[in-house]
C-alpha cells in the first residue's frame, strides 16, 4: 500500500477521484493556496503510484508522472485509495486513459485512421491489494465517466495480467493484429463510423489518404506505406482474387509480429536497425522477449531518435540540391574551447568515404526531443553536390540504407523527398513546436514523440528505400 507523510483524505472525499493535467482532483474546491499545496500533494501521488506501476511491470520509467499529465490535453488518471487505512490513509492503484489518433488495422487488414480514439495507457493496483476486485472497480468507474465500453478501447503494449483482467471481466479475447502497440479486439471496428466513445471517428484510409496495406518490408514492420496516386490507380485495376489473398497472408504475418502483450514477441530484424547498432555492437535484434522489455524499448526509443536525427540530415541535403545554395567549403575554424556536449547540437559530419555508416549520436530520447524541439533548423554549414560528389542524393538516409551505392530518387515534392517520418503521416504538417510528430500514428499529446509507455512508433513512408 502506498502511504505518504500528509493526510489524503481531504484529497480524496471519496475513494475514487479524478485528475487531469491541473493535477487536482475533480472535487477539489479551494483558494489558491490550498490550490498549490493539492497540486503539489497530487503530483507527489502521482508520481510514487506511476514509479510502482512502472516497476510492476518491468519498464524502465514510468509511463505515467505527474509532469506528462500537466503537458497532457486529452489524458485522466483514476486514482483509487483507501482514506481510513493506516494514519494518513493510502493509496491503493492508478488508471491512467486518455485518447490518441491511431493509425490501426481492421479485421480485413484495411488500414484506419481512428481519431479521439479511446485508449487505456496504464493500470496499476497495489500488489497487496491484486486480484479483489479493485482493478474492476476503477475500470468501472473509468467507463461510466468517459461513456466508454471496453471493446472500443484500445489498450497500450497490456500486460499479461491486464490481458486476463480484460479477459475474465470483459470477455475479450480475440484480438486484431496490429503493427503498433496497441491492442484491440475483434468488434473494435463494428457499428459504423463513430463508435469510439464520444469522440472517436474513423476512417478507412485506402480510400482517402492514399494509404494502403502492402505486402512490402516497411508494412510488416510499420504498417501501411504511402503509395501515392499512381500507385492507387493501378491497386483499383482489378485483381480482387490475388489482392484478397495478399491482404490475408499480410494479416497472417502481421499476426506473427503483433506485440501481443507488454513484453511483446520477438520481432523481425529491421534492416535500419542493424545498420544503426552496427557501430555500436548491437546487432540490431528487434528483441522484446520477456524480460528484454526495458532495454528494447529504449533501443526503440534510440532507433527514433537516430532516425529523427538523419531526418533533419535529409532535410539539409534537400537543400543541398538547390544549385543556387551551393557553398564553397567554410574556412578552417579558430580553435575553440571544448563547447559542453549536452548543451550544443552539433551538425552532422559529412558520410564518411568508406561505406560504414556512423549513426548520428542521439544519447537519450531527451535528446532526440531537444533535436525535434529546435525545429528543425539547418545546421551552422551545408554540404553541396561538390561535398558530396552525388545528385539528387539524401545521404542521411541514402548512406543508412544503401551504403556503397549512389542513390537517386524522383523528388516530386519535398514533403516526399526520402524525408523518413516518425509519428506523423503524410501532409500532417506540424503545427505548432509541442505538437511536432506526436499525434499520428499512435500517440498522443504527451511531448516528445514517445509513446507512453516510452516507445516510439516509426513510420518510413519513403517505400522506395526498401
Ligand atoms: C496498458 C497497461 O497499463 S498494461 C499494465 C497493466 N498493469 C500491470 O500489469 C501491473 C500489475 N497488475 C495490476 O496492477 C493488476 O493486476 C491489474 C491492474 C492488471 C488488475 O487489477 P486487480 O485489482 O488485480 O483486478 P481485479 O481483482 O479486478 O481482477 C482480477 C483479475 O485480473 C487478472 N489478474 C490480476 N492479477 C493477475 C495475475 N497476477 N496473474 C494473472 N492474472 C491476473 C485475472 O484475470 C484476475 O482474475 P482471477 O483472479 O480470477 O484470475
């Protein structure tokens, strides 16, 4: 049971209480003083049972603190205690929900963006009060306060023992499979269009972004893959049969990389990773067995970050392309002090001549937040076809995933040009700098492009890369 050193029964005048991101509880009433003082009680709260949750569960940090839910727009912790146990009483779980825009697929494999979808991010009663029916009490209240029902919820990378919660008091079982993290159930999609709680609206993208199930590499790893107009045009000339038959051995393989469960199964080794982990002795093992939970999310969390970085080295060299913004080679710079490494972006070096690709050094994902953060801007020089010696070439990328070899696409617009996206999908522009690449494929407003559980969700929509 989880005590703290003040009193929580003015903050709890009933057993279940609900906060969002002004970290007080919905029945909290009071001057600003007293304001302050719950806020900071709150967070405290908050924090502990989000350290448990996380503990609990093997992850390396908490996908739930007080500080996500401040910056939180759309997110609501359900805090469960008992006010008369101990002294100051306790607090005995947390459920945390909120709603995110998923990119998911339905029980044909059809891929839907799903708005304002309802999803449940964490769960957490106290390991001595498990299994007595308290984790049902605060789903419960959860559900009659967001007019929610289980099946349309989604559920962020479950563990095992919330998969046999849902399970034994909800009946759900059959799940669909997904290429994120999410888990959802079979009757997820039924009735109609508008069936996700309150605001949940989806939409079937193979009709209206461009978006399609493939059968490439990219779609087993990451769903969908842009295949723009041409390619729409040509999938609508006919071939239902083969098409149809594509689509369920996609499903099949999808079925086999599914995470199913918090601790996920192995997953297929992504080409980009390898390449990514060469230097560093990793060989690139998607990993997510039991027990590798923590450290594959963080080589997740790494993998996105690196990847946020050759994104903004793809970016420059667009601009590299532009004969007009060609340089000549900066002077030798003055020998300056050492700048602090945390503090200074440095831009990224010129590829290497040998072919062995050095990834960008993004050291944590706080770091690939304060890269995402500065929007972007190019770096202090550029490198000029005359640098380079190429044409046309995105070196970030190129050298990531075709080493030795010159690499030239049809840039149509830039938006397209090699640019590998992470969390937002095509013509997704961002609109303001916390926003960023947040809200497309499956996460929410929390900053930084994890998702709560840490994770990142890529998305390559450069299909000519694999
Ligand atoms: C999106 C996410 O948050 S994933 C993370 C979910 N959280 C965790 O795994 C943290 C550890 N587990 C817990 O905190 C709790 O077990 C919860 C929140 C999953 C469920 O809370 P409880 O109070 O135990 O649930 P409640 O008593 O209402 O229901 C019990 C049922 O949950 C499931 N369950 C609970 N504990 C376990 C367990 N140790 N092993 C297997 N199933 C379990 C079972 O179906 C159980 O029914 P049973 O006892 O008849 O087998």
């Amino acid at each position: 049971m989880v005590d703290f050193r003040f009193d929580i029964k003015p903050l709890f005048p009933q057993p279940i209480i609900k906060v969002t991101s002004n970290l007080l509880p919905h029945t909290f009433r009071g001057d600003r003083r007293q304001c302050l003082d719950a806020t900071s009680k709150m967070s405290e709260i908050i924090d502990q049972l989000g350290q448990l949750s996380a503990i609990s569960q093997g992850l390396s940090k908490p996908v739930t603190t007080a500080q996500r839910l401040r910056m939180s727009e759309n997110q609501t912790i359900y805090l469960l205690a008992d006010p008369e146990a101990g002294n100051n009483g306790v607090v005995t779980g947390l459920l945390k929900v909120g709603t995110k825009d998923l990119y998911l697929f339905d029980e044909k494999g059809q891929t839907r963006k799903m708005e304002n979808s309802p999803s449940i991010l964490d769960f957490y009663v106290h390991e001595s009060r498990q299994r007595a029916g308290l984790g049902k009490r605060l789903f419960e209240t959860m559900l009659r306060e967001e007019q929610w029902t289980p099946l349309k919820c989604s559920v962020d990378r479950p563990s095992e023992k919330l998969l046999a919660f849902l399970g034994k008091h909800y009946g759900l079982v059959r799940t669909i499979p997904q290429a994120n993290n999410f888990v959802l159930y079979e009757g997820f999609f039924n009735d109609g269009s508008t069936s996700n709680g309150r605001n949940g609206h989806d939409s079937p993208l193979s009709q209206k972004n461009g978006l399609h199930i493939t059968n490439s590499p990219n779609t087993q790893l990451f769903g969908a893959t842009y295949l723009g107009d041409e390619a729409n045009k040509r999938s609508s000339g006919g071939r239902r049969d083969s098409g149809s038959q594509q689509q369920s051995s996609l499903l099949q393989q999808i079925t086999q990389i599914s995470p199913n469960g918090r601790y996920g199964a192995p997953r297929p080794t992504c080409s980009m990773a390898e390449i990514i982990h060469a230097g560093s002795g990793n060989s690139g093992k998607g990993g997510g067995g039991s027990g590798a939970e923590s450290s594959s999310g963080n080589d997740i969390a790494e993998i996105a970050a690196q990847l946020q970085h050759l994104q903004t080295i793809d970016h420059y060299s667009v601009q590299d392309l532009q004969p007009e913004l060609e340089i000549e080679p900066e002077p030798e710079p003055e020998p300056e002090p050492e700048p602090e490494p945390e503090e200074v972006y440095t831009p990224p070096s010129p590829p290497p001549k040998s072919h062995t690709p050095t990834p960008p050094t993004v050291r944590s994902p706080d770091r690939a937040e304060s890269i995402i953060g500065d929007n972007r801007k190019p770096p202090a020089f550029q490198l000029s076809k005359q640098h380079t010696g190429m044409k046309n070439r995105s070196f970030g990328v190129g050298m990531a995933v075709m080493p030795s070899s010159k690499m030239e696409f049809n840039q149509q617009e830039r938006e397209d040009f090699g640019v590998v996206k992470i969390n937002r999908p095509l013509g997704n522009e961002i609109t303001s700098p916390g926003h960023d690449n947040t809200d497309a494929m499956s996460t929410v407003s929390s900053g930084g492009g994890l998702t709560d559980q840490g994770y990142n969700d890529l998305k390559f929509y450069h299909n000519k890369l694999w």
